[in-house]
C-alpha cells in the first residue's frame, strides 16, 4: 500500500463564545453536556487541517473528539503544503496551485467556496510554503513566489539558486530572514524577507563528513530533508537520518571565528554583504549561522529525516535542570511564566531508530 503524507496545520483562531454553531441550535440547552460536546467540534474553535495525496482537505476539532472529522473537500491535486495567516488558510496543490480558504460570517470555515491561484504549470508542484511576516513564501521549483493573504496576489518572484534546474524543498521563517534549501543540496540559503536579498549561505556536508565519517553508513551524500526553526536554532534532517542543531545569531553579534579561537572547525560558512543602501532598523535580526557552532545529534533515523514538530514540554523538573537546579526564578512575574513554555520539546519524525555512535546493530 503507498503511504501517503498528509501535512497538517493547527488554527487556534479565536472566536466569540456567543455564536451558534451548526446544528446546535437544535439540541436542548438543558442537556450541557451533549450541548458542550458538539459546540467543541465547530469549526470556529481551534482545528487541526490534513491533506492526502489523494487531494482531500480534511478539518478535524483539536479540542473534542479528535478522530471525527468536521467538514473535508475534494482538491484537484495533491496536498503538499498547509500555512495559516491572517485568519487565511493557504493549500499547496501539486499541480501548481494554491487553494485559499475563508471563514463565512458565523465564524465556519467555508471549504465549498474557496479562492484558487495558478503560480505556473500544471505539471510541477508548489513544494513548501513558509508565512513570513505578512506575506506567504511558496516555493514553485526554482522560483519563490510571495503573496500577499489579503489581495491574493504575488506581489513578487525570484530564483532561490543561480543553478536554474534546482528545485526548493523546504523554507523556514524567523526575524527578518527566510531559509531555503534545495533538493538533493547538502547546502542552505538565507533570504532577507523584506528585501529578498541573499545573506549567507551554509554548507553541512563537511561537518557531518568530520563528525560521523564518509564511508560510515553511506555519508558520501548529504542532503537535507526536514527544517524548522524553534529555541532560536536551526533544525536540519538529512536523507541519512541525521539531526543538527544550529543557534542562530544576529549579524550585529559576531561569534568568534575558527581563526580568533584557534581551533579548525568543520563545516562550510560563505557570508554575502549587501551593500550599504540595504534599510536595517535597530529592531532586526537577520537569523545568521555558523557551523562553527552546529550540534549533531548521535539519535537519528535509519533513513531520511522527514519532519521536525515543536511542541511546549511539561515537567518541572526539566526546567529546574535546564536552569541550574535554582529557584531563584520563582518570585519572577507570573505573566511572564504563563507566556512562553519554559521546556520546548523537539520532535522528528523518520523511519526507524539509530545510535550513530554504535551503529546500527545488525552489523554485530
């Protein structure tokens, strides 16, 4: 059976506690609890969104009953992408559209009626989008086209790679920087989101070359399969199951260098300056990185890391190690604990478990 790959999206719009949702109306107030039940599986609450390869838009609740599906559409083509903005949620189609969806004026999402924008031809995919401030970055083979979520329009294009055959895989947004990899590349690229200008570009090749070595486990070739960024560092998964872990920092706070610390480092960094003319407000922060400074995780996945999820983690006993073991934070202002989660967790996802620094364990 051919497994199909459904990426997902979860809303957390919020919405009026006084609206009737449908269907609801019809139930006696008297029984709360059915009442309850069923207005957690509106779609005005929070919901969670699934595409197949079979080219189905599946809504589920994310607050009650989980596996019942609220409402689904039948798409022309294969769900590759889902991002929301802007009370907007945008589907990358394999055919070279992205379906638009709204909410209809009692807070529902309307699957029926939906805006759909034609970025080339049908024969090749939009294989990731990204939301990055107020715009949408969808990645057309070698082209990046940035919507806009309120006129519908793309407002503008570029090549993510002077190599015209490339084609983008995945983009991820922080600050005023995107980053963009390219299929079959062991190689990352970073954009500025205002004026998209290329900033850096990041090789990770020789450092998982130095760390795990070239003929351990088929490493002759890298290439990345999974982004995110989260805890102010980039995730990489590569096509041999490997995990990296890169923080990022601001061009105006330069770590010290290979040269400055005397010690050589692996891994590849080429920095491209703009020039002078290039408008940079003391608020933002281009996500610059080293590999200088990349961790390499030794759990990884017998084959290609597929997706990286970061979720809030529980337990105070993680956070108190993560601090030293101190409670000196204790007295701190409660709004500010309530906030921001104080453990981030970091999920991947990929076929099977390995420990590089044993192997794989059928060689014994």
């Amino acid at each position: 059976m051919k497994n199909v790959r459904r990426p997902w999206v979860l809303l957390r719009d919020d919405a009026p506690p006084d609206i009737i949702k449908d269907g609801i109306s019809e139930l006696s107030m008297a029984n709360h609890v059915a009442y309850d039940q069923l207005e957690k599986m509106s779609s005005v609450l929070p919901t969670m969104w699934l595409g197949s390869q079979s080219g189905s838009l599946y809504v589920h609740s994310s607050v009650a009953q989980w596996r019942v599906c609220i409402d689904s559409v039948k798409l022309s083509d294969s769900v590759l992408s889902i991002v929301h903005i802007k009370g907007r949620v945008f589907a990358a189609l394999a055919d070279g559209t992205v379906a638009i969806f709204h909410r209809k004026e009692d807070g529902q999402w309307d699957l029926n009626n939906y805006h759909l924008l034609d970025l080339g031809k049908p024969h090749h995919s939009i294989r990731c989008m990204a939301a990055a401030h107020s715009k949408v970055w969808c990645g057309y083979r070698n082209r990046i086209h940035v919507v806009n979520p309120k006129t519908l329009t793309v407002e503008h294009s570029f090549d993510a790679h002077p190599r015209k055959e490339s084609q983008i895989r995945q983009m991820a947004w922080v600050g005023d920087g995107v980053w963009v990899t390219i299929r079959l590349d062991s190689t990352l690229r970073l954009y500025n989101v205002h004026t998209y200008q290329h900033l850096q570009d990041i090789d990770i090749e020789p450092y998982v070359s130095k760390m795990l070595g070239t003929g351990k486990l088929g490493f002759s070739f890298v290439r990345i399969t999974a982004l995110l960024i989260s805890c102010n560092r980039l995730w990489m998964g590569t096509g041999n199951g490997v995990i990296i872990s890169v923080p990022l920092s601001d061009s105006n706070k330069p770590s010290a260098s290979a040269n400055q610390t005397g010690v050589k480092m692996p891994g590849a960094v080429v920095r491209v300056y703009s020039d002078s003319k290039e408008n940079i407000t003391t608020s933002s922060f281009v996500p610059y990185c080293s590999m200088a400074q990349a961790q390499l995780s030794f759990h990884g996945h017998r084959d290609a890391v597929k997706f990286f999820v970061a979720v809030p983690g529980k337990g105070s006993t993680m956070s108190s190690r993560l601090q030293g073991g101190s409670d000196e934070k204790s007295d701190g202002s409660p709004n500010e604990d309530n906030s921001k989660p104080k453990v981030m967790l970091i999920l991947s996802g990929g076929e099977g478990y390995i420990d590089f620094r044993i192997g794989d364990g059928e060689e014994d």
